[in-house]
C-alpha cells in the first residue's frame, strides 16, 4: 500500500499545493489528487526504494547548477514503511532525484506546470 503526501513550494514566498497519492499497490485509488496519479505510481513503484531508503555509499559528486527555489516535502507510507523525503533544485543531484520522481511531485518544476 502506498499513501503519500505531497506539499510543494515553488519559492518561498509562494502559497503551498498539496497533492497526494494513494494507492492498493496495482492502481492510484480515487483519493489521489496529483495530475497524473498513475505515472506517479509507476516512478515511485520504480525509483520509490532508492529515492526514499537511499543505502549509504561514498559521497556524490554533484554540479553546483542551480535549478530553481522549489521545495517538495513527501511524507506518509510505502509499502508499509514511514517515508519523510525532501526534494530540492539546489544542486545536479537534487535536480536528477526531481526529475526521477516528477509525476510525484506535479509533473513539472513547480505545481503550475512550468517545466
């Protein structure tokens, strides 16, 4: 089972979007709210162990790019497990986790759908 939720900021400053995904483990139930609940299914069913239980390993190397102030905080359950993740565009390795878990945060750089 999987329920998430997620509450996104594209600045600071900026009001909050709050989605979520729920789901029995083969389909997003209706009580998900994110624009494409079944790709959001698929990437965290495909990336969601990594992304959200990362193993420990040797510093990464990162690119000091800039992506933009958004934040996304997911909180709730997957697969029976407690899952609290920050998601950020301050560096190339934020940026690469974003785009990996995209149709979980809104599908975009922000909630609007700028991308």
């Amino acid at each position: 089972m999987i329920d998430l939720t997620i509450r996104l900021r594209e600045s600071p400053d900026a009001g909050e979007y709050e989605f979520r995904l729920v789901s029995d483990g083969v389909r997003p139930s209706a009580g998900s709210t994110l624009p494409d609940p079944a790709a959001a299914l698929a990437a965290v069913e495909r990336y969601g162990e990594d992304i959200f239980f990362p193993k420990p390993g040797p510093p990464k190397l990162c690119t000091q790019q800039y992506g933009g102030p958004q934040v996304a905080v997911v909180t709730g359950t997957f697969h029976g497990r407690a899952v609290e993740a920050v998601f950020t565009r301050i560096d190339g390795c934020e940026i690469s986790r974003w785009k990996t878990m995209a149709p979980l945060l809104g599908n975009s750089t922000g909630a609007s759908g700028a991308t």
